[in-house]
C-alpha cells in the first residue's frame, strides 16, 4: 500500500508539472500543424536530456541540433532540408550556427514591426562579437512583393541573412553593400540545405 501511495503521489506530481507547462506563459507547443511534441520529446525514456528524443551531446545547443537535423538533415523524413551554418571567412574565426540560435520551435515571435516572424525566427538573434549585441530581426516577408521589399536583407540590416554578418563582403549588419544582387533572394543562392554556403 505504501508503495502504491508514493508511485500515485510521483505520478500526481508529474502530470501537474507537465500541466502546468503546457498552460504557462510562453508554453511548449509545437508550431506547425503536422508536428506534435512526440516528434521531438519522449516523455518516458528519452535518451537526452530535456526529453528529447537524440541522445544528449555536449550541450542543449547541440543536442537540440541534432533533434531538429533527425527530420530536417539530409536523410531525414522532410522535404525542408537544413544544415548549419559556419563561418569560413579567410583569417576569421570559425563560428559555427547551430539551429536553435536562429529558431524557436516552440514559439512564434513577434518583429519589430509587431508581426510573427515566419519559419520560426527568433525575435532577436545574438550577434558572433565579443560584445554578443542581440539584434532585431524581420522575416515576415519570404519573397519579394509590390513594394520590392523582402525579409533576407534590409537597408537597416535587420533581415535574417544580415544580423550575424560583420566579415561578409556583402549584406553585413552595418549596412554594407545591402543593395547586393538587390530583386534576388539569398535562398537562391545559398540554400539553407547547404548551411547557407553558396552554390
């Protein structure tokens, strides 16, 4: 009996917590309609920590990598291919982009303009400095419109292709020769399924 009552009582305690996190603010949910949260967690079992469904590696940045490139890599189950992005800019240190550092899976986020940035782009992406600036960015826009506006690139710099770049020789975060292959889209050319290297 007092076995029963300590295993009712755990049980008690774990479905109140995970209540609570799926009611509280800023709640887990996942974005897109095809997904559920088993996609990525296990509530029982899991080999990573947080519940996630790959084995833990070094940090959550990197064991979150390998969650979303399970589905999003290239002999994963999606038709939306990924891969991260380095980098490799002659004499510059390598910094490598991991997913979570310009995705939330969990949550859309609203722009400085006051609209969901769209594919799950953070509301604000910390810059690779030493200062670690965090910086504005708008992707509401994937393709160009009347106006010949589009979200990869801004003349304020706060398109997503732009906000890390400070080495590049063209759409850096200060401005830079933003007016580069200007009516074009990043994507075209550097795809994010080969960790936005051009082709």
């Amino acid at each position: 009996m007092k076995n029963f009552l300590i295993q009712t009582r755990y049980g008690v305690v774990a479905l109140v917590a995970m209540m609570l996190l799926m009611l509280g603010v800023g709640s887990a949910m996942a974005l897109m309609s095809d997904h559920d949260c088993a996609y990525c967690h296990s509530l029982h079992g899991a080999p990573g920590f947080t519940l996630l469904n790959q084995p833990s590696e070094a940090n959550l940045i990197l064991t979150a990598e390998m969650v979303c490139l399970s589905c999003h890599g290239p002999l994963g189950s999606s038709s939306l291919t990924a891969d991260v992005h380095s980098s490799a800019i002659s004499g510059a240190t390598i910094n490598r982009i991991s997913c979570i550092e310009c995705h939330d899976a969990h949550d859309h986020q609203q722009n400085v303009n006051g609209v969901d940035n769209l594919n799950m782009v953070l509301e604000t992406i910390t810059v690779m400095t030493t200062l670690g600036d965090l910086d504005a960015v708008v992707f509401a826009d994937k393709d160009y419109t009347d106006d010949s506006s589009h979200d990869y690139s801004h003349p304020d710099a706060s398109g997503i292709c732009q906000v890390c770049h400070t080495l590049t020789k063209f759409q850096r975060n200060d401005g830079f020769k933003s007016g580069h292959q200007l009516g074009g889209v990043c994507m075209n050319c550097h795809p994010h399924s080969n960790g936005f290297d051009k082709l």
